[in-house]
C-alpha cells in the first residue's frame, strides 16, 4: 500500500485547510433562505464587488449556478442558448437547459483556444422574421477559461467583441467563470475587467480556489432576486449555509494568490512529460492549471493500463480517451509531487516499451 497520494483527478479534490476548518466552526449563520445568514450575505457582498456587479448569489454547484442563470435569462419556452460545442455546459451538465428549462441549445464550434468565430456567433443568431418555426435566441454563453482546451483563456479584447455582439442583437452574455481567476491571474487582469462585458458571471469555489462546495453568481439586482426564486425552484435553498460559506470566504482570501504557482507548476510538469519518449503535450497551449497528455501512436501504452500503473503509485489522473489522459494542478500539490509524478511516468513509459519490445 502507497503512503503517499498525489490526486490530479481535478482542482475539485482539495481538502479543507486548517483555517477553513476553524471559520466554518466560528461562523455566525441564520436562515439564508430568509435572507438572515450573516455569512453569505458577506461573502456574497465581497465577491460582488470583487466581479464588479451589483450582487451575488450562492448556489449548491456550477452546473446549479449556469442553469439558473440561463432560466432567468430565457424565461419564455422555447429560448435559445448559443453556446460551444466542446463547453462544459454543453457537454458535462447533463442536458439541464432542455430537461428543466425548455430553453434550446444552438452549438457554434469552439476553436482549440476555447473561443468561437464571431461571425459563427452571428450566423446562429436567429432572424426574429422566422420565429413562427424557429426558437428565440435569447443568450450567448462563453466559458472561461475553458477546460476542454487544456485551461486555455479568453482575452478581454475578444470577450468585449462577443459583448457587443450580444447587444447589437439585443441579446444577454452569460459566462461560465468557473475557473475565472484562473484567467485573471494567466491575463494579468482584474477579474471585474475580465466579466465587464458580461450579463451574469458563474464563479466556482470549489475548483481554482480550493473551497470545499458551492459556487456563486453575480449579476444586477434585478438578475439575483429572480436567480433566488430558481435557486429555491430547484431546491438550493439550504437554510444555514454560513459554515460552507466561510469556508469559500478563506478560500478566496487565500488561494487566489497561490493560482500563479499552481500554472507554473502545470507548466513544468508539461514540459517534463513532453519530453518522455511515448508522451506529447502542447506545452505551448498550456496556459492554467490544465494539462491534456497524448499517447503517441505505437508506443503499445494506453490511458488505462498507465492510469493503473500510476495507482500502484499513489498517483491518480483522469483518463479522456484510450490514448489521453489529463491532468489538473491545485494549490495541494507541490513541487517534490510533480517532480515524483514525472519520475514515476518515465518509469512507466521506459518499461512499458521495454515489455513491448518498442524502445522509441
């Protein structure tokens, strides 16, 4: 049995620090569903004001954070989203704009870097001359930074283009920030410039930033009082929430300042893994705190036989395909954990070719 455990299955497996532990057993809570938890109103004041809009909700999770945003923003059945095709919301959020909301989804294909063309947003623009058989477009969503591209971020200067877009056609922007400080820190830019375009912005706590559950929307007034009622719709109305929500509150004060060493240390591992022979990444576009891992072809190995292999070592990723594998950093994992991880990978690699009888 492996002592040690290097988890890089996501940044959502962080444990909760000592200081979280002892703000969530100090916090002073109420009924958030009356508006009376002291906690989350602080936190949800503190992270209005550091997104640059006029509130903040907190919701159970990102899924629950992006579904209620696009329910306020689509409210007539039949809406529809323009979102990409490799997004996260997309892909990974189990269908819930069509299950609950009603509200029709219109991919654009998003490029390698997570954008998608502006004239490819405009083209799915629905004509309103045409809604007697089309549905309506309401919301242009964008993902940043995204994590089917490796973490890649989207600039300022493209997420404005996609803004006034948006009300050329009198539509709403919505942005899945759930690694939003992430590309703040890999931009050098305040995240309130980075949403300043946006409508409504979806922040996860429990991913980047290392809190152990829950996430928050920000938005206008008017945005959050009918984001509350959905909440409470979809039975994220959980009463005493001041114990988790301390917790998010330390996680923000703490980590945001620990994602530049988490990127350096994606970096490197990057670079160490393209150059194990069998193994290729695009250290170029490695941008975050994510790292995509191809399988070369002919090297004889394969996701699953390396993902159990790197078991026996304490080392765990999440597999994406026969031949690639990702890996997320956060703040819990060390420098000595990616330099164990590149020793035990090139093991692996040499002996895997050797027991092949491929030594490429």
């Amino acid at each position: 049995m492996v002592a040690r455990r290097v988890d890089f299955r996501s940044d959502t497996v962080t444990k909760p620090t000592e200081t979280m532990k002892a703000a969530m057993a100090a916090a002073e809570v109420d009924d958030d569903v009356l508006g009376n938890d002291p906690t989350a109103l602080r936190l949800e004041k503190e992270m209005a004001k550091m997104m640059g809009k006029e509130a903040a909700l907190f919701v159970a999770s990102g899924t629950m954070g992006n579904l209620i945003s696009i329910l306020v923003h689509c409210e007539m059945r039949g809406s529809e989203v323009i979102l990409g095709d490799n997004s996260h919301m997309h892909m990974y959020e189990n269908g819930g704009i069509s299950i609950i909301g009603s509200v029709h989804p219109r991919t654009v294909k998003n490029n390698e870097d997570g954008t998608m063309d502006i004239a490819l947003i405009e083209a799915a623009i629905r004509d309103p001359k045409g809604e007697l058989v089309y549905p309506t477009t309401k919301l242009i969503c964008l993902e940043n930074s995204h994590a089917n591209a490796g973490g890649r971020c989207l600039s300022i200067e493209y997420t404005e283009s996609v803004g006034e877009l948006a009300k050329k056609h009198g539509l709403k922007l919505h942005i899945d920030g759930s690694r939003i400080f992430n590309a703040s820190v890999a931009l050098g830019v305040p995240v309130s410039r980075l949403v300043q375009p946006a409508d409504s912005v979806l922040v996860c706590l429990s991913k980047g930033l290392g809190a152990p559950v829950g996430s928050i929307i920000v938005g206008s007034q008017s945005f959050i009082k009918k984001a509350r009622k959905f909440r409470k719709t979809l039975g994220g109305g959980m009463r005493t929430i001041g114990n988790i929500c301390a917790a998010a509150f330390v996680a923000v004060q703490e980590n945001v300042g620990k994602l530049e060493g988490d990127h350096k240390k994606a970096k490197a591992l990057a670079d160490g893994l393209n150059k194990i022979k069998g193994l290729r990444v695009d250290v170029a576009s490695v941008e975050t705190n994510i790292v995509f891992i191809d399988i070369v072809e002919g090297s004889k190995m394969t996701t699953e036989k390396l993902c159990k292999k790197l078991e026996e070592h304490g080392i765990f990723v999440l597999a994406q395909s026969s031949s690639r594998f990702r890996i997320v950093i956060h703040h819990q994992i060390s420098p000595n954990d990616v330099s164990y991880t590149l020793s035990c990978i090139e093991d692996i690699m040499n002996g895997g070719a050797e027991e092949n009888g491929n030594k490429n």
